[in-house]
C-alpha cells in the first residue's frame, strides 16, 4: 500500500482566507440571521434559498438558520421521491411488464 503514502497530506476540512472582505464574513447564526434580517428589511416580500453542496450537514444549517422566523421553509430533499417510488412510476407509466418493448 505504499502508493497511498502521498496522500497522507489529505485535508478534510479545507479553507481558504479571503483578504479585503473583513466587513463581509459572518460566524454565528445569530450574526448570519441579523445580516440576512437586514438585508431584506423594508422589503414586501423576500426569498433566501440556501443551497448545501454534497456532504453538508443540511440539518444544522437549517436549525440554526431558523432564528430568521421565516414565513415558509421548503426543505427540497423532502420534496424528492425515494429510489423505489420512481422505480415504481416509471414501470407504471412507462416501462410496463415488457422491459424490451416497454408494454
């Protein structure tokens, strides 16, 4: 296994320092919720979508972003259909019991 050695260097929490934008960069819910507060104050109506990249623990971010009182919240995972039910409507609607032909 000596091929694997070169990356021991691995790094599983990456970041990286942005300079000039010190102003900009918030840590803490209750910080981020006051400056997402703020920046839709005055407005009728306003729309924050969050989106999480593939490993992101979701859930913690949705807590802790909670503290915005928002109206509606639409958690989109939830809104998708588990493996088996689009295995299930796809034979239904469109595959049927002849999977050559598809009827």
């Amino acid at each position: 296994m000596a091929g694997y050695a070169k990356y021991g260097n691995y790094d599983k929490f990456p970041k990286i320092t942005v300079r000039g934008f010190d102003g900009s960069v918030f840590s803490g819910y209750d910080k981020i919720c006051a400056e997402l507060r703020a920046a839709v104050k005055g407005k009728k109506k306003a729309v924050i979508v969050v989106d999480f990249y593939t490993g992101v623990y979701g859930d913690r971010i949705i807590d802790g972003l909670k503290g915005l009182g928002a109206a509606k919240l639409i958690d989109a995972e939830s809104c998708a259909y588990d493996g088996a039910e689009i295995e299930r409507r796809l034979y239904e609607d469109y595959l049927g019991g002849d999977r050559v032909f598809g009827f």
